[in-house]
C-alpha cells in the first residue's frame, strides 16, 4: 500500500514538475523562507507559555500541543518538504525526471510526517475551540468535569488519532483526498459550530447582566477575563480556517476528477498554505495575549545580549 502511494504521489509530483516548473520553485522557495519562522517563533511560544502565569492551566496544556506541533512544522515537515522539491527542480532543470529513488521511503516518511504534524495542530485548536465551549457552558462546574487527568488523555487521544488518520492517508492512497477532506470538514465544523454556540452564551451572559445591574466587581472581572480569552481563541479558530478552507474545496475537487494534473496543482499551494499556519499561529499568541508578549520581548533581549558579549 505504501509502495502504491509513493508511486502515485511521484507520478503526480514528475507531471507537475514537468508543466509548472516555476510554479513548484516558488512553492519551494516559500517553505524554506517560512520554515525558521515556524520553527523559531514557536520556540519563543513554548519558553513564554511555560512561563505565563495568567493563561488557565488546561487551555495552557493545549496551546503547548499547538505550538510544539507547529515547531516540529518548521523544524522537519517543511524542511524535508522542501529539500526534495528543491532536489527534484534541480533534476528536472538537468533534464532528468528519474525520481525513482524518492520511493518508497523518502517521500512516505515526508508525506506521513507533514499529514500527522498538519493533523495534530489542526485538532489541538479543535481541541481548543470545544475546551473554552465547556468553559462557558459549564461555567463554575468547568474545574470539576475538565480536570488536568482528563486533558491529559484527550491529548494523547489527539496525537494517536493524528498518527492513525496519517496512516491510513499512506494505506489508502486512491481516497487520500477524501481522508483529508473527511478529517478537515469534521473538525471545521465542529471548530464553527463551538464558535457559534460560545458567541451565544457570552451574549446572553452579556444581555442578562445588563438586565439584572446587579454584577458584583468580581463577577464581572471573571467574565471581562473569560471573554478575553475566548476572543484570544476565536482568532486562533479563524486563521485556521483560512488556511484549511481552501484545501478542503481543492482536495474536494480533485476527488471529483483525479486524473486532471491541472487540478493537483492548487493542492500543493494550498498544502503550502497549511504549514503556513504554523508560522501564524506564534504570531497569534504574540499580539494577543500581553504576558506572553513581555515574556518573548525579554527572551530576545536576553539573547541579542549574549550573543553581543
């Protein structure tokens, strides 16, 4: 099964080196630029959520699952992404398009790691979005029904479930298309749906408060404090589905016709635009959440002046 995958995926990748050279060199190029960024500005994210203290341990837990899989992003998918377009353009810039030695292990190991590294950030932030449905809807039980233990496991789950889903992209290879489009519509779905429920009850949360005048100063700094955070998450959740979105409706549509190499072309830029999200995502944390942002300040500081002595 996997000596089937690596075969398709190489005449895929021989086609499209063939008809839009300068189309893959750009790709090329785009991974290895974004590449330090992911790697090292979620190393800054990891170092600053380790040390913040305002952001709630369970959703703490979670933004770590994000962000170290948005570093090994940067630090392998990407990379080895890259260096094999950048081995196949030179080839193919020689006149030689024998790419056979890609197979099977080479471009198995890349495309296993970059769908499971892709997958795992993609459901910590689903992960995310229905941790902070429960903060709102359970309200003062939240503590006792999502405890630390129960965290803990749903990120094993996820990161299995991640290892799982890729595996079965390599095993079957005539329906990778649809596993990532299953995969990918679920979990936005799922990520909208939170998101519209949690708009809801922060709104009638909002209205009833209006209603009573009653809210002690502290009621109402927990829910200031708890609808800052949602905000701080629904950027999050929305980047996310800029970047999935059209990968979704490209793996949709060359599901509907395979066959046409002009229809795999938009699939390697919006899987470019996937890993993107990885870069973003640090940059995320950095603007909205403050402590995090003096933490990273300090980190480079502290750097730049050793580096300096």
């Amino acid at each position: 099964m996997a000596g089937e995958f690596c075969n398709d995926k190489l005449e895929e990748l021989t086609k499209l080196f063939h008809i839009y050279r300068t189309y893959m060199l750009g790709l090329c190029a785009l991974n290895f630029i974004f590449s330090p960024v992911a790697a090292l500005g979620n190393l800054l994210i990891i170092r600053a959520l380790w040390k913040a203290s305002s952001i709630p341990a369970n959703l703490k837990k979670l933004f770590l699952s994000l962000a170290v899989s948005d570093l090994t992003v940067g630090l392998f998918a990407q990379p080895m992404f890259g260096i094999i377009n950048a081995v196949m353009l030179k080839m193919a810039a020689n006149g030689n398009y024998n790419f056979d030695f890609l197979c099977p292990r080479i471009l198995v190991v890349c495309y296993f790691s970059l769908f499971l590294l892709a997958c795992a950030s993609f459901l910590s932030i689903t992960a995310i979005a229905v941790d902070r449905l429960f903060a709102v809807l359970l309200h003062l039980r939240y503590q006792e029904v999502v405890t630390l233990k129960r965290v803990i496991i749903a990120l094993v789950s996820l990161w299995v479930s991640s290892g799982v889903a890729a595996s079965i992209y390599i095993l079957l290879p005539k329906y990778n298309n649809l596993v990532a489009a299953i995969v990918e519509f679920a979990g936005l779905l799922l990520i909208t749906v939170s998101n519209i429920r949690i708009y809801k009850v922060v709104k009638y949360h909002k209205n009833q408060i209006h209603s009573q005048f009653q809210l002690e100063n502290a009621q109402g700094m927990a829910l200031l404090r708890e609808k800052k955070t949602i905000f701080n998450v629904l950027f999050v959740c929305v980047v996310l589905i800029a970047c999935y979105v059209p990968h979704l409706c490209s793996a949709m549509l060359s599901e509907t016709n395979s066959s046409r190499i002009s229809l795999r072309a938009p699939n390697q830029a919006t899987t470019f635009i996937i890993l993107l999200n990885s870069s973003l995502n640090p940059i995320i944390f950095y603007w909205r959440y403050r402590e995090i942002r003096i933490i990273v300040k300090a980190t480079v500081k502290k750097t730049l002046r050793i580096t300096e002595t």
